[in-house]
C-alpha cells in the first residue's frame, strides 16, 4: 500500500496531526524559497480549476487574453467538470493541481478562478512531488488557500495575481503587473496610486498575504502559516466593517500576527469606508510597532497587482514602496 493509500484511509482528525507535524517539522527548518523559472513568450502555461466552476464566456475571454500576452493556454477537459458549487470533487480538482505541476511541458500554472472548496483539497496534494517540479502557480481569493500552503509546505514562491476569469475585463495595468512579476529580470517594486499610511516605519521580511476571509478560515487547520518576521498583506471584498474586525481579531487572539515584521492593505472593495476600515487596523494593531501601509492594488478592485508570496521584500512607509530584493523567478 502506498502513503498515499494510507492517508486516504486517515480520518480527518487523523490526517490533521500528520500534516501540522508536517508542517511544523518544515517551518522550524531554515526555509529557503524555490524560485520556479522565468516565463518568456511563447511558454505553456496550465489552467486549473482547484475552487468553484465558472461563467464559460468570461474563461474564453481570459484565455484569449492569456495568449495576447504572449503565452501559450493548455486547458485539460477536466476544467470544466461541476460538482455543486466546486468545479468537481475534491478528488478530482487536487488531480488537476498535481497533474499540472508534473507535467512537463506546463511551464506555469494559472487558476480559472477562485470561489469556494479549495480548502478541501489541501490533504490531497502531493506536496513533495510539487517540490520537485517548482513552477509558477497564480490565483487570489479562495485560492489564497493554496498559495499559502505551496509556499509553507514546499518553499515554492507562488503568486498573488489575476486568474483566467479575472483576465477577462482585467486592466492593462493588470496585465502588465503580472507579466512584469513572471517574467522579469529585475526585482519587483509595488508602489500605490493612493497610499496611506496607517502607521510609520520601515520593516523587512518574507512578504505573505491575501484574502482575509480565507486566511481567517485557516486558523487552527493543520496549514495555518506562521507569519513571524514576514510582510503580511490582505485583501477582501463585500465585507462589513464588523466582519472586518472580527476577522482580524479572531487572527491577532490565535497569536498569527505575533512577530510580524509589517503589513499591508490591498483593495477592500465593497467592505465600507475606507476610513472606518483604517480605524479598526489601528484598534486591532494597537501596540504594534509595525509599519502599516494601505491602498495596494491587490485583490478584488479595479487593479490587481500581482504580488509573489515567499521574496523577501522592504516595507517603507515614507516612500510608500514595497521593494523586493530579488526576482520571483529565474533562469
């Protein structure tokens, strides 16, 4: 019988002592990120569907926009399979994860969209096969799930950025930040239209983040991250402000914000003013010496900016930057 057979066979309580040993045997080992290769024209890059199924129209325009962009598209016929609100079975959509990651001749790998269920398949990825094919892996929203476990499990740095239903109407802005952050040969350097300054400072650290609600959802899973000494940034859409709060308190109670170097705030469309949104960051962080800085495109607005989870990076609030100090992929 094969471990993987064996862990099948797990119940859940079970599987969940496995994998927080996992995890917290890789996170006290020093992490060193896996930097996947460069994308360049003409690269293959997968689509898979680890969430919710999605509107047909909106994933043909993203595709044609992934080829506009210089790209080749593979999209295995199991994109499309529907299982409820989730693109087919937990089974099925940790299938697609892996079979893209080994393939080949996939040189990245971009999400159709996010939604619901990624958490489900957490426990069925192979995890030390993915270490041995490190490749570019982009998503937001639900995906943030999985972004975050790639990296807290296998070093992989993956990419807070568009999906192929997001491409769809994305901006040029958008468009550019994405292939800038695949395909560069310089580091990154994300500066704000309108930023605000929550708090002064200057700070340095691993940057991690995304989706609130769903990292929220992680606490007190076998894969919530630990984020000491990181640059933390978070995002969410169609929020109330009392859910915002509660949301971030929920974190900083669990103990995930203790030793945070820094922390960020993307788009919070549709969750209400912004002021009153900075108000509770401030209440939530009281104490902190920790550089705040907010109004990033990262998320669900207009822009969405895309952000690579695993590089290290500096946080100044004076310059309103987060400047990375390497590229998020090579070769």
């Amino acid at each position: 019988m094969s471990s993987r057979d064996v862990i099948s066979k797990m119940t859940y309580r079970s599987k969940s002592i496995l994998f927080r040993c996992l995890i917290i045997f890789t996170m006290n080992k020093k992490k060193k990120a896996k930097i996947p290769d460069r994308l360049y024209p003409g690269d293959k890059v997968g689509v898979v569907a680890p969430a919710g199924p999605f509107n047909r129209e909106r994933f043909k325009k993203g595709i044609a926009a992934l080829e506009s962009m210089g790209f080749a598209v593979f999209v295995p016929k199991g994109v499309f399979e529907r299982d409820g609100y989730h693109a087919g079975s937990g089974i099925h959509r940790a299938k697609m994860v892996n079979d893209l990651f080994v393939n080949p001749t996939i040189k990245a790998i971009v999400c159709a969209r996010g939604g619901f269920g990624t958490m489900k398949i957490l426990s069925m990825l192979d995890y030390a096969m993915i270490q041995q094919h490190p490749k570019a892996f982009v998503g937001f929203s639900d995906i943030s799930a999985l972004l975050s476990t790639l990296y807290n499990l296998t070093g992989l740095v993956t990419f807070h950025g568009p999906m192929v239903t997001t491409l769809s109407d994305a901006t040029q802005k958008t468009k550019k930040a994405m292939i800038s952050a695949l395909s560069s040969e310089k580091p990154l350097e994300i500066t704000p239209e309108k930023g605000v300054t929550i708090r002064s400072g200057c700070s340095s650290g691993p940057v991690s983040g995304g989706n609130l609600n769903t990292l929220c959802h992680l606490v007190g899973t076998p894969f919530e991250p630990d984020y000491t000494g990181h640059i933390l940034f978070l995002e969410d859409q169609g929020e109330a402000v009392y859910r915002i709060d509660r949301m971030l308190t929920q974190m900083r109670l669990a103990g995930c914000f203790d030793g945070l170097s820094g922390l960020l705030l993307g788009s919070f469309d549709n969750c209400g003013k912004d002021d009153e949104i900075f108000r509770v960051v401030e209440s939530v962080f009281q104490g902190e010496d920790i550089p705040i800085l907010a109004g990033f495109e990262i998320g669900h607005g207009k822009d969405n900016m895309t952000v690579p989870i695993g590089i290290d990076a500096t946080l100044n609030t004076d310059r309103k930057t987060l400047l990375f100090h390497g590229c998020a992929t090579q070769g």
